[in-house]
C-alpha cells in the first residue's frame, strides 16, 4: 500500500501537543476569570449592603435635621429668646470655666522646643464653640516656631496650627524673633471626673 503526503500543501499537525500546551493555559485562563467574577460579585453585593447602610444613616440625618429646625424654630420665637441667650451665655462661662491652664501648659511643655519660650496666651472660643489658643512665642530665629507648629500638628492636642505673623527685633542680648501661632486646642476627655 502506498501513502501520498504532500506536506508541502496539508504540513503535519500534533492536535494533541496543541492542546497539552494550550489546553492548560485556556484552562487556568478562565479558572482566573472565574475568580474575579466571583470577587466581583462579592464588591457587588457589598457596595449595595453600604448604599444601604449609606441610605439609611442619610434618612436618620435628615430626621435629625428636621429635630433640630423645629427646635431651632421653638427657641427664636420672641417668648424664648431671652431664655436661649441667657442659656447660650452660661454655656459659655461653663466652657470658659472648664479651660485648665495647668492642662493647656503641661500639653504645650510637650510640644514647646527647647529654644523657644511662650510670650503670652489667649484662649477664646471661636464659631464652632472650639478652644482657639492664640500665643506669642519668642525664639533666637524662625526655624523655632516652625518646628513648634509642625510638633502641634503632630499632637492629639492640638488641630490647625498656624504660624499667622512674626517679627524679628534686637535687644541686648541679639536678634529675637517673635511669633504668633494659632491652634484648636483639644483637650483630653476626663475619665475620673474631674
């Protein structure tokens, strides 16, 4: 029997080593492909337990806002305005009342670099009913109080630090820089009630 092969025309082909060397890649291509769909159902499923939950915080601020309209309303009426300014200002003796000095210099003896020295400082609450120290420091140049803003922000204690003014004088002693740097000042929540 004779065999005519033109391999010239139809080369010979191995199905089999084709598919040993591509089958394997195909196949771990879609187990690949399988795995992210599942992760993305699994986002999927997730991102709508938040719009949920997102929704539902929304609806519970919403209500609160109203709350606190209506109450809003209740106290501009002319019969309670008195009583809510007189309210509005013994809540704000009662905070001026709580400040500790001894607290705000023990926090500040943290931060406060050593060739630098507190000049004054003045504690007022701003808009947001939050402590606003305003203090004047006095150093040999301006890298001082630079670094003193950059430990402020770094601290629990205080938020916002800015260098906002500074002056450079001499005296006897040679050139003295004075700056103002403002801050939030927050202080620790007492435990013990004091």
């Amino acid at each position: 029997m004779r065999l005519d092969i033109n391999l010239a025309t139809r080369p010979y082909e191995d199905a089999r080593e084709f598919w040993g060397r591509w089958g394997l890649g195909v196949g771990l291509l879609g187990l690949v492909t399988l795995a992210l769909l599942a992760l993305v159902v699994q986002g999927w499923s997730k991102a709508g337990r938040d719009r949920h939950n997102i929704a539902g915080l929304q609806a519970q601020i919403a209500e609160r806002d109203k709350e606190r309209a209506k109450a809003q309303a209740y106290l501009d009426m002319s019969a309670n305005r008195s009583t809510r300014d007189q309210s509005q200002f013994v809540n704000g003796l009662i905070q001026r009342k709580a400040f500790s000095w001894t607290r705000v210099f023990e926090d500040m003896e943290l931060v406060m670099p050593s060739n630098l020295h507190v000049i004054s400082l003045r504690p007022e609450l701003d808009d947001q009913n939050q402590m606003e120290l305003e203090m004047k420091v006095a150093g040999e140049n301006r890298n001082a109080a630079v670094e003193l803003v950059h430990r402020m922000e770094g601290s629990k204690h205080f938020r916002g630090a800015q260098l906002t003014q500074e002056n450079q004088s001499s005296d006897s002693s040679g050139s003295v820089v004075i700056a103002s740097v403002v801050a939030i000042y927050v202080p620790d929540k007492l435990e013990d009630g004091k």
